[in-house]
C-alpha cells in the first residue's frame, strides 16, 4: 500500500470515528438533561448504529446502568446475539472497570473513546482492563476523538452541580 492510499484510509477511519463519536456525544447531552452525568455511547456493526444510549443510573435507579451497559445491552437485543463480535463501541469517557469487563464479556473487537477518566477509566487510567493478560479477550483501543468536547461536557456538568451545591 502506498503511503498516500494509507493517509487516505487513515482519515477515513478517523472522519468515521468523529461521526458515531458525534451521535455518542448527542446520547451524553440527552442524559444531561434528565440529570444524569454527561456520558454516551454508540455501537456501531458494518456502519450502521444498532445502538446508543447515555447514563441512566438515576432515571433507573440502577448503578449499573452506565451508558455502555445500557447500549451493549440493546445492540445484543438488536443484533440477537450476546457476543458483539464485529461491533465497534464509541463511548464519550473512557470506560469504568464494570463496562470496560462488560467489553470483554461482549468479545468487542474495538473501543473508541474521547476523553481520558482519570479517577474511574478502566483502560488505559487505571487496570488496563481491554489489554490484559489475565483476559481471554483483548478490546483495540482508539483514543482521543473529539476529546476536548467530550471532556468539557463532563467538566461542564460538574461545575455547574459544584455551584448549584454552593
Ligand atoms: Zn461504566
């Protein structure tokens, strides 16, 4: 492959990423609204979204019920299999140690993410959960897209709730 043709694939890939990144951080700005904290995620199979969703601990009152929970829940529904096998999942934040795991119980081939949790990501802040030994499945990580916007929705919400508390 000639290093043009490669470019060309490359900002392909990443004109993509920007794209489903975009409707995940739409699912996180929906969940702001219903008071939940400013996450999103998207799964995508062959181009297509078979599934996006935002937090929804407080609107469920279910602690696990953390965007990437809740969509991986619905692509497996949509797709009618639990192992997402071919699904590429963009979540807004990094990953938390529960669906960085619920990743790897849905065998993910790939996970793109747009800002960094430096307390709570699972990946590449804290465990290394999606490229570990100890796992008998490892998660492709792309990292960084649309990061700034993804991090100031979250930096967003947390002030303001800091202020409201006075
Ligand atoms: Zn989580």
């Amino acid at each position: 492959m000639s290093s043009a043709v490669e470019g060309e694939a490359v900002t392909a890939a990443g004109a993509a990423h920007k794209r489903w990144m975009r409707e995940a951080i739409r699912a996180a700005r929906e969940a702001e609204l219903a008071g939940e904290v400013p996450v999103g995620t998207c799964v995508v199979v062959d181009d297509e979204v078979v599934a996006i969703a935002g937090n929804r601990t407080r609107t469920d009152c279910d602690p696990t019920a953390h965007a990437e929970i809740v969509a991986l829940r619905e692509a497996a529904q949509r797709v009618g299999n639990y192992r997402l096998a071919s699904a590429t999942v963009y979540s807004t934040i990094e990953p938390c140690a529960m669906c960085a795991g619920a990743l790897i119980q849905a065998r993910v081939p790939r996970l793109v993410y747009g800002a960094k949790d430096d307390r709570a990501g699972a990946v590449d802040s804290h465990f290394g959960i999606c490229n570990s030994n100890q796992l008998n499945h490892r998660v492709a990580v792309v990292s960084g897209i649309l990061e700034s916007e993804c991090r100031e929705l979250m930096q967003e919400f947390f002030r303001t709730r800091r202020t409201d508390e006075g």
